[in-house]
C-alpha cells in the first residue's frame, strides 16, 4: 500500500471531518479578533459602522472560507500550490502595470466591491510552494547548489516586484518566511551564513548609496531610517508617529486609562490609529495587563502551529504550518517592534487586530490549510 493510499484510507470523510478541526485553535484566534472588534469601536468613539462592523464581517467571512479550505484534502492544496504561486505572481505584475495608488505607494487592485492587495496572498503561496518543492525533493539532494537555486529564485521573484511598488515591510517578510521554510526542510547552515553577509553588504549599500545618483531606497523609506535612529529630530514631522504611540503605550502605565478613555486615540493624536497603530490604544486603554494579555494569545497560537507541525508525519503539511507560523511570527514581530520605536515604520499590520480586509482574509486562508493539514494529517 503505498503512503497516499494509507492516507487516504485513514483521513475522514464527511461530516466526521467536523470533529477533526482545532476547534480551541480557531476560538483562540476569535478571541484575538475580538479584542480587535472592541479596539476598532472604542477608537470610533463608540460607532460600531465606522470599523468594527465592517471587519466583524471580514471575519466572518474568513471564518467561512476557513472552514471550506479546511475540509479539502491537505494532497489537493499540495498540488495547487504551482498554480496558487503562479496565480501570486500574475496578480503582482498586474500591480505593477495596473495597480491603484494609495498613500505613495502601488499595491492594490481594485476588483470595485473590493479592493486586494496580491503581495498579503504570496506570503501564502509562497509557502505552499516551497513546501510542495521540499515534499517533492528527496532528502539527499536538499542541499545540493542546484537545488538550493530554484528555491532562491521562487522567493528573489516576487521580493523584487513587491520591493517594486514600494513594500519594504512585506518584501522583508517574503524573504524571512521563504528562509524559514528551507531552513526547516534541511538545507544547510553555510547557505544562511553567505545570505547574512550579502544582507549586511546590502545594508551598508543602501546607506552608502543615500544621495548619490544610484541611490537603492526612495526618500521617503531613509527618512523612516533616519526618523527611526532619532524620531525627535523632526517631531512634528517624519518623527511624529513613533512619538506619538510611546507617548500613548507609556501612558496606559499597569492598568491602563479605561475602555474608551484613551485620549492619544481619542483626540487623534495618533495617526493610522485603526490600522498600523492598534496596539498603541489597547496599550493605552488597558496597560501593561491588557497589552502583555493580547501577547499571550499571540504565543498560545504560535504553540499550537508547532505543536501541529511537530504531530505531523507528512512532510508538506508540516513545512506548510512552519510557514504559516513564521509569518503570523513575523506580522507580530515587525508591527510590534515598529510602533515601540525598535524598527523603522514599514506598515505592517497587527493580525487581525489592524483593519483592513486582504490580510484578515489572507491570514484566515492561511490558518484554513493549517486546519487541512489537521484534519487529514496520517493517524
């Protein structure tokens, strides 16, 4: 009997496959949405039309096609995911040529009744494919510079058009993700080495190149550099976010001000309040109890991706809930580190916290094939 037929014959069939889904893993991730739901209201002045209501329904929303994505044999998604990566990568050069403008930059692709931002999906795709490719690749050949090349390119691809429109944040992403991923298939530790030093010559590049004729960065991404280095050198300025959510997550002190009482929020003191900067209110509002509290959600989620990913025995399906968990990670990571001051402003959201419906959605996609991986998982 040959692996997938063992799968097959032990995988469950309808409705059972009900009873095989994390349950406690998707009530964590409401209860993290949730906190998002009352952020949204509380920064509203207490108007449930104005955010929350809008991304309850995204959620809503996501929560369905979760529960699609998870009833579909984890082996289907593994033979899409040439066709989800390719699918990626049109949408990204359909940005590139087509794409709608918004705050400086070219990322979305507005469909009318939506609007999609195709760089939230590869962070997917991409690790579909590298975990189809890794699944695919017999073990002795993992490390093998031929091998190691193609893997390079499907992550330098779509890098290169996101750093195109301009994302830094997610183009960062991109590249850690895809790193995670081969670095969890096995592919030797010399290869990361030599990826650290070009990343430190790139570094030095791009503040080499501030000014001259072949300058790297746009202006505006080495005034997040320098603005990030020395916020208070231009406070009303490039310098006035950062300031402006210290002051609001310094302020919330142990307890915090009180549900709807925080006043950067409230007084608009706080730009991108509802997006980029939500953790500054819930930090402000309900201190350091209510901030460290959301933290703790967060690491219980990540703790039961590992935890699925190690009970796995198939090989896609645990590199696929390793990618997964590297990027919720990331998103945490570089959105946290952004709005305390510790990284340059780049844009990242708070998942499901920060409104906005592609990376809800995407994120909810993403957690649908963890659950897939679940169910169908060799018992």
């Amino acid at each position: 009997m040959s692996f997938l037929e063992y799968r097959l014959k032990l995988a469950p069939t309808g409705f059972s496959k009900v009873f095989y889904i994390n349950w406690a893993l998707i009530l964590v991730l409401t209860a993290i949405a949730a906190i998002g739901w009352l952020m949204l209201y509380s920064i509203a002045g207490g108007q449930m039309d104005v955010w929350a209501l809008p991304q309850i329904k995204r959620y809503g929303l996501g929560m369905v096609i979760l529960l699609a994505v998870a009833v579909v044999p984890i082996w289907f998604w593994r033979s899409m995911s040439g066709l989800a990566y390719a699918l990626g990568m049109v949408l990204l050069l359909i940005v590139e040529f087509f794409g709608v403008v918004g705050m400086g930059a070219q990322r979305w692709i507005d469909l009318g009744f939506i609007r999609i931002q195709p760089s939230e999906l590869m962070k997917v795709t991409l690790v579909m494919m590298l975990a189809a490719y890794y699944d695919w690749l017999p073990d002795k050949k993992v490390s093998k510079p031929l091998w190691v090349l193609l893997p390079v390119l499907l992550v330098v691809a779509p890098t290169i058009l996101v750093l195109m429109q301009p994302n830094l944040g997610t183009s960062v992403m991109l590249v850690v993700a895809g790193g995670g991923v081969m670095f969890a298939a096995g592919v030797s530790l010399w290869y990361f080495a030599a990826v650290i030093a070009m990343v430190g010559g790139t570094v030095f590049a791009v503040i080499y190149s501030e000014g001259r004729s072949w300058q790297l960065l746009h202006d505006y991404q080495y005034k997040r550099i320098h603005t990030f280095l020395d916020p208070s050198a231009d406070p009303l300025g490039a310098g006035y976010n950062i300031i402006q959510a210290k002051i609001a997550l310094g302020s919330g002190g142990w307890g915090g001000k009180g549900f709807m009482q925080g006043t950067q929020s409230r007084l608009n003191f706080l730009p991108e309040k509802h997006t980029d900067f939500i953790f500054t209110t819930l930090g402000e509002e309900f201190g350091f109890v209510g901030a460290i509290s959301l933290l703790a959600l967060y690491t219980l989620v990540l703790v039961m991706l590992i935890w699925a990913a190690v009970q796995n025995k198939d090989r896609f399906s645990q590199l696929l809930i390793v990618g997964v968990a590297m990027n919720f990670f990331l998103y945490i990571a570089v959105n946290l580190s952004m709005v305390m001051g510790m990284a340059p402003v780049v844009g990242v959201p708070l998942p499901l916290l920060s409104y906005g419906g592609s990376a809800t959605l995407v994120i909810l996609v993403a957690f649908g094939l963890v659950q897939s991986a679940i169910v169908h998982r060799p018992r």
